[in-house]
C-alpha cells in the first residue's frame, strides 16, 4: 500500500487564493485598539494597532524580517535575502480545552491561523 505524503507548499494559483483570504480578513476586520506617538520631527508613529476579524480573531501588526531565497544565477549560488516587512501577528486566548496552548501574541502562521483555508487549497493544487 503506498502512503502519499501531502504537500507543504502551495502552488502560485492557491497561495494567491489564501493570500486573498487573508486580505479579504484585514479588509474587513475593524480596528479594536491603536496607540501612535507624534516624533518632535512632527512625524506619525503607529506604535501599535490591533485589529478585530470578522472570525472575532485578535490580529496585530509588527515590524520584522522577511526572508526570500533567491534561486541561482549562472554560476553565482543562490541566496537568502532579508527585508524589512510587516508581519502579523495573532492573539492566543486562553482555552479551558487546550491547556498547553500560551495565551498571548504569537506571529501568525498559515498553518495555526489558517488551517481550514490551508487544506482546502492543498486539495485543489491535488485535483488541478
């Protein structure tokens, strides 16, 4: 009997569709808290907002690292790329019925916050 392994990346077809998702969420989610600081250069900081999803999932912004492999050129190998970017981040509330899980933020993760979504689209690259 031969056991299939399934997938753990997304094509570029259901990577846009869970990007999608994802933006739809944010676009629709109202904004729950903000804290913003003015500079003496007169600048507008956002130090922190936080953001309420249609779902009722707490999310947050943060600035961080993103990381992209650049894939080889001639005889140069490839390599890895840092940049700033932001990242989001998710609120973990306590649950009676998980109680290893933290409560508290956590960077998001397509696989934790977007399970359901996730598969779903795993199983559409399958059938393409």
């Amino acid at each position: 009997m031969e056991t299939r392994t399934p997938p753990t990346t997304l094509t570029g077809d259901a990577c846009r569709r869970l990007e999608a998702i994802i933006r739809d969420d944010l676009e629709h989610a109202t904004v729950e808290s903000a804290c913003v600081s003015i500079m003496e250069d007169r600048r507008i900081v956002v130090d922190e907002i936080t953001f309420r999803l249609p779902t009722g999932r707490l999310m947050s912004v943060d600035v961080g690292d993103a990381v992209i492999t650049l894939p080889p050129v001639g005889d140069r190998e490839g390599r890895s790329k840092r940049f700033p970017a932001l990242l989001l981040e998710t609120f973990v509330e306590r649950d009676e019925n998980r109680p290893w899980v933290r409560e508290g933020w956590r960077e998001s993760d397509i696989l934790l916050d977007y399970c359901e979504e996730w598969t779903d689209a795993l199983r559409e690259a399958e059938r393409a």
